[in-house]
C-alpha cells in the first residue's frame, strides 16, 4: 500500500456513523424537495384566491338588485298583462310579407310603450328610483330602435334591426334585461321577436 504524500490526508471514512458519504452531493434532493413545496403552495394559493373572489362575490350586492322588492313585484305584474297581449300577437317571422310583419311590429311596441307608461307610475324613490329611471330610459331606447325598425320595414323588405349601445358592444337590451332578471321581473325582459 502507498503512502500518503505528506500534508495530505485521506478523509476520514464516516460509513459506520450512518452519515453517508460526506462527497455525495445531496442538493438535487433538496432542490426537487423544494420545488415541490412551491408548487403546493402556488396551488394552495390560486384555490384560496378564487375561494375569496367567490366567496366576496356571493356576498356583495349586484349592482342592478334594487333595495327593496316592492317594484319588481309590482312591475313584474304589469309586465305580464304586456307578454300575455304580445304571445297572442301572431309571430313576426311568420308574417306573410314586409308590410305585415311591420304591422306586428308596431303593435308589439305600442304594447310595450303602455307598459312602460304603467310602469313609470309605480317608480321609486331614493336611490332604487334612479335606478329605474335609468332602466326605463333604456327600455324607452329599446322601444324606439324597434319603432324605427317598423318604419323601415313598411317600404324595405330587407331592412335589419339595429339596437343602440349603452356602453361600447353592449346593446341597450342588455342592461333592460339585466335589471330585470336580477328582480324578479322575468316578464320584463326585452321580447325577442326580432331575432
């Protein structure tokens, strides 16, 4: 057996102290130990965040439930005179010609600017009326989309239905159905009879 150089020593053989090889690189186990302890702890937190979102979501009031009930209770039954008189109305797509469908259509919105007179009478006050103001006025643009619409269509066969915007690619009808829904007013929806 050769002999060490001097001032060099072999390193001491830990083996039976149940150490390992001191020379063994132990950090790609450490590595790998904490990778999986930062992707638990992203997943854990994406789940808590949306827990918060839906959680704080369900919570907080939408912005177009009104305070107190007593309107879309009471508009949610004028507005179901109006859908009875429209269903009895014969389907617009079904007229036999322009001028006839035209003819359904002006009756669809004479029916629904008085449902919309009826309505203004029951408005609220405070900050619910507002809302409903706002509302109305919508449905008013709503009504006056559909009116210009019939015009058109009396001497135009290919006339389309245009709807104005409330905000940038939201049509007015989104809003007026939004507000409804959220009520209780289910027979308040804009009618669909254009589509």
């Amino acid at each position: 057996m050769a002999a060490s150089p001097p001032g060099s020593a072999d390193p001491p053989d830990l083996s039976d102290l149940g150490l390992g090889d001191p020379s063994a690189p132990d950090a790609p186990r450490h590595r790998s130990r904490v990778a999986r302890v930062a992707v638990v702890a992203t997943c854990v937190f994406i789940l808590g965040m949306w827990v918060v979102v839906y959680v704080w979501g369900a919570v907080q009031p939408k912005a177009d439930k009104l305070a107190h009930p007593a309107f879309g209770q009471q508009a949610e039954q004028i507005c179901k005179v109006t859908a009875a008189e429209l269903a009895a109305l014969p389907p617009a797509q079904d007229s036999a010609d322009n001028v006839a469908r035209a003819a359904v259509v002006a009756q669809t919105d004479q029916d629904l600017r008085a449902m919309l007179a009826r309505l203004a009478t029951i408005v609220p006050t405070g900050n619910d009326g507002r809302i409903v103001r706002e509302w109305l006025a919508d449905y008013s643009t709503y009504v006056g989309n559909r009116e210009d619409y019939a015009r058109r269509l009396r001497t135009d066969p290919k006339a389309r239905f245009y709807e104005s915007q409330k905000e940038p690619g939201e049509q007015i009808s989104d809003p007026v159905d939004t507000l409804a829904t959220a009520n209780g007013m289910d027979d308040c929806v804009a009618p669909e009879d254009l589509s």
